[in-house]
C-alpha cells in the first residue's frame, strides 16, 4: 500500500514541495529533443508548504498555487515514481494567477 505524498511527506521550515510543469519533448517542428537539450522547468504547483512559510518568509503561498521559481534551486525528489521540487520560499518569484485564456510564456535573457 502505498502512502499519498501530502500525508507522507512534509517540507519542514521556510521549503515548499512543488510538482513540476511537464518538459516539451518535442520542438514545434517535430524535432525530439535530448534529454540535455530540455530546459528544467521553472513552474509548477505547489503540494505542501512548510511549517514556517507564512510565518518567518511573509509569502502567501500556499498549496493548489501556481509558481514560479529560480531554475536550478532546490532538491529533486522521488516519490512512487514522480518527480517533485523541493524549494526554499526565498527562491520562488511569482505566484501566477491566470484563466485558460491567458497566454503565459517566459523568456530568459541570453
């Protein structure tokens, strides 16, 4: 029997269990990217948020939220075979409310 990942795992402190968005395999020409040649992503949503977020960090997050957080921060976890992020709060930089009618993509600077 296998436990839930909101009961059996609990960021402790300022962190925040985040699922991440899925990673474009495929070019929109239809070129298969390498593993290498995928961007880690930066979004997602949040699972569950640590004891000390809203009290010590101010942030308002909090689960079911829509993130954005620095690229290459945090801690990768497994758990029954999903990939999840473990964030510091300091290290998000957006919460992101939009519909399904808003167009939403980022742009790094070169």
């Amino acid at each position: 029997m296998s436990v839930d990942i909101k009961t059996g795992f609990q960021p402790l402190f300022e962190r925040l269990l985040v699922l991440p968005d899925t990673v474009e395999k495929k070019t929109e020409t239809g070129i298969i990217l390498s593993v290498d040649a995928r961007k880690r992503p930066n979004t997602g949503t949040v699972i569950s948020v640590g004891h000390a977020v809203p009290n010590n960090s101010g942030c308002p997050v909090k689960a079911g939220d829509k993130v954005l957080y620095q690229r290459y921060s945090g801690l990768d976890v497994t758990w029954d075979g999903v990939g999840y992020h473990l964030v510091i709060a300091n290290d998000l930089l957006a919460i992101i409310n939009k519909d399904q009618d808003t167009q939403f993509e980022l742009k790094e600077n070169a």
